[in-house]
C-alpha cells in the first residue's frame, strides 16, 4: 500500500502497445535503449515501474501510479514521451 495526503491507494495498470504494422524492430539494441527511456520516463514521473517486458514486436508495462493520473494519461506519457525522446537521440 502507498498513501499520499488524501489516499491509501495499490494501483497498478497493465500497458501494452506495439510498433506500426507489428514490425519485429524492438530487438538488441534498440530494446536497451526503449527499456532506458522507460525508466527514465517513470522516474521523472514519480512513477514505479513493477514489470517490464519488451518483445521484438511489442512492449509490455505493467506500473503503479497514484489515483490523480488516469490510465490514458500513463499510456499517452510512455508511448509518446519515449518516441519522442527515442527519435531526438
């Protein structure tokens, strides 16, 4: 259990999302670089990352995030932000 000013919360969500086409692109060294940005993503956030799983064709994450942040928010924030941060590099 976590708690914050006003909650006791145990939130977890389960995100999945793959590349266009389902394309086999995440592999080597480019699953070393998706998991960094994840991570780096989370703790910017405050989040915590419970699971991490990246498949050749798509990435499982499974976080814990307090109750303010809607399950769409946390998907719009790692999908988004890490393809941004990943085509900038």
């Amino acid at each position: 259990m976590k708690t914050t000013r006003h909650a006791t919360y145990t939130l977890n969500y389960h995100i999945v999302w793959l590349p266009k086409y389902r394309n086999s692109v995440l592999g080597n060294e480019v699953e070393d670089r998706v998991r960094r940005i994840l991570h780096e993503i989370a703790d910017e956030k405050g989040l915590e990352i419970v699971d991490l799983t990246v498949q050749p064709d798509h990435v499982h994450l499974f976080v814990s995030s307090p109750p303010k942040h809607a399950p769409s928010l946390l998907a719009n924030w790692f999908k988004g932000i890490s393809s941004r941060k990943y085509h900038t590099f």
